[in-house]
C-alpha cells in the first residue's frame, strides 16, 4: 500500500475521482466539482484566494490515513 501523491496542477474532479476522502477537504475550503471541478487545484485556490499550500496539507493529512494499493508491476 502506498500513499499517492497529490500534485496541485490536478484537476479537482481528478483528484476526487483518484481520492475520494479529498472531497470534504475541498469543500472546507468552498471549493466544489461541480463549476470548478475542471480547474487544477493552484486555480481554483487563486480564484478564491485560498493559499494552495494550506490547502496541499489539508488534503495530505485527510489521505494519511487511507492507503491506496500500489500500482501493479511492470
């Protein structure tokens, strides 16, 4: 199992479809999936003048504690 990494140029409906635990962390934040959902994550926090680092952690610490399986070998 493994922890998957959270890049703030993915889209939020993107990371919502890969984690779905990141939803009421964006929502805490007013962020939705709904008119913003194809919006990378850096946009979507300017847009609302959010600091996207705050908002990286909140996410990090709400999927530490779901693990994920690993992708399968090559």
């Amino acid at each position: 199992m493994t922890r998957i990494p959270i890049d703030a140029t993915e889209t939020l409906n993107d990371l919502v479809a890969r984690m779905p635990e990141a939803l009421p962390v964006l929502q805490q934040f007013g962020l939705d999936t709904c008119c913003g959902g194809s919006l990378p994550l850096e946009v979507a926090a300017q847009h609302h003048n959010l600091d996207v680092g705050d908002i990286l952690a909140a996410l990090v610490a709400a999927t530490a504690m779901h693990t994920h399986p690993n992708p399968p070998s090559a």
